[in-house]
C-alpha cells in the first residue's frame, strides 16, 4: 500500500512540475506578443497635404517632418519635438 501511495506521489509531483513549466512558458510566449504588437504600431505616417509628410512616434511623441517641394528634388527629414508633451531637457 506504502508503494502505491510512493508511486502516486511521484506521478502527481511530475505533471505539478510539467504544467507549472508549460504555465510558465505560455506566459513569456504573451509577453513577446505583447511588444511585437507594441512595437508594430508605433508610428505613424501623416499626410498634412499634398507637400507635407509628418512620420510620428507614438510612444514617445516625436515626430520628424519632411517638405516636398513639387517642382524640387528631395529633402531631408527634420526631427521635430511635440507640442503635446512637455520636452525633458
């Protein structure tokens, strides 16, 4: 009877420890999706006109403006800081 009981023990303790690492991978696996996600829809680009694009980071409330001018050749990017935001320097 000790046996069995032994026996028991030691199958319940097993699956404890596998689904316990299963749980714990199914968890860092979300997270990873989570920043994959994040990460994916974290700028946009903004047409103001017709001569105007505005690139802009949502999580940190940067943007970076570009002018192009019809009958010119191309410009440069300009970063720009955001007017909603309060600047930290």
């Amino acid at each position: 009877m000790n046996k069995h009981i032994m026996s028991f023990s030691i199958i319940f303790l097993g699956i404890c420890i596998l689904l316990g690492s299963w749980f714990i991978s199914q968890s860092l696996h979300s997270k990873q999706e989570d920043a994959a996600k994040e990460a994916q829809f974290r700028y946009e680009l903004i047409s103001a006109n017709e001569s105007n694009l505005i690139i802009f980071d949502k999580k940190s409330g940067e943007y970076w403006q570009k002018f192009i001018d019809l009958n010119a050749g191309p410009t440069d990017w300009e970063k720009q800081t955001s007017p909603i935001f309060k600047s930290s320097k």
